[in-house]
C-alpha cells in the first residue's frame, strides 16, 4: 500500500508540472497522462517488473554550442543516457514494456533529480499497466499492451525529453498513442515551466 500511495504521489507531482511545449498546450498532451485508478474488483498482484536483460547500449550525446558566450550557467559537459526498462506480463492478459531515461551529466544531485523523476514516472506507467489496462483487456475479452519510449536531446542548457506512452489491444486496428515533452535545466535538474 505504501508503495501505491508513493507512486501515485510521484505521478500527481509529474503530472502537475507543466511540461515545456513551444505551443499551446492541447487536449492531446492531457491524455499524455495515465488515466486514475478505477475503484472496484482489482486485479490479482502482478508479477514484479524485471528490467530487460538486454539494455539498449548508452548513448553519449555532445550538447549543441552555447549560444551566448560568457554564460556563467552554460552546460558543456557530455552525457550518457542508459535507459532503464520495465517489462512483465499480468496474468497473460497485459503485457507491458516501459522505457525511461537514467541520464548521467556532469552535475550528478540534477542527475539524480531527473532519474528520481522518470522512475517515480515509470512505476505510475506499470500501475497504470497492472490496473486500467487490465480492467479494459477483461471487460473487452483481449489482451492489451502498455509501451513507453522517449527521445532524448540536450542544448546549452536543457535536457527534452520526448516521451510516448503507446497502448494497444488485440484485435483493434488503432492504438491510443499520447506524448509530452520533459525540459530539465541540466545544472540543477529542475523541470523547467514555460508559458
């Protein structure tokens, strides 16, 4: 029970950030976000996620120039992304495969701060797997499938994340499919609001 109200915790913390978007936001970055838990028959405990036994290798990426020379908080450093992937089934009615950023920069606590995130992200994502999708794969009489993938960029200063949640069930020609866009500040980790 701890570990449900943890991650529902962390997930209303995401969600109530305002992801950065270089356009107003749209009722497409609303369903970005994992539907709340439906109260009723809950499913039988699900299996414990293991992480991939094969990881896709770490990606190092060189961040763009700065634009501005003589910029004191500027991000120069290199850094490696080593994604962290969650897989399992639920009762062979759900299958899921979440996969989210575990960045490594420079400033190790912003570092951190980002990886806390996207775990606190991917757990929510699971739960979302082990109780909505379940609920609608039992009342459709299918199986469904929950993925969650992301690109990764950085500049000068920030580190975008792109991030798809894809969900799916068999039988159906069309998926749900929702983005958001993550902006951290590289130097600290904070997630960046714009307006």
């Amino acid at each position: 029970m701890k570990k449900v109200t943890a991650a529902l915790a962390a997930l209303v913390i995401l969600v109530s950030l305002t992801a950065c978007r270089k356009q107003p936001a749209t009722a497409e970055a609303a369903a970005a976000q994992p539907a709340p838990a439906v109260s009723g028959a809950q499913p039988e405990p699900a299996q414990e996620p293991e992480t991939a036994p094969a990881q896709p290798p770490a990606r190092e990426i060189e961040p763009e120039p700065a634009q501005q020379d003589g910029e004191a908080d500027v991000y120069t450093g290199v850094f490696t992304d080593e994604p962290l992937t969650l897989a399992a089934d639920v009762e062979e009615i759900v299958s899921y495969s979440i996969t989210v950023p575990q960045v490594t920069l420079d400033h190790a606590d912003a570092a951190q701060y980002i990886n806390e995130g996207f775990a606190a992200l991917a757990d929510s994502l699971v739960q979302y797997a082990q109780e909505t999708v379940y609920k609608t794969a039992q009342e459709k009489g299918t199986i469904g499938f929950l993925e969650g993938d992301y690109t990764i960029t950085i500049d000068a200063t920030q580190l975008i994340v792109d991030y798809t949640r894809t969900e799916r069930y068999a039988g159906e020609e069309l998926a749900g499919v929702s983005s958001r866009t993550f902006c951290f500040d590289v130097l600290t980790g904070e997630q960046i609001i714009t307006e």
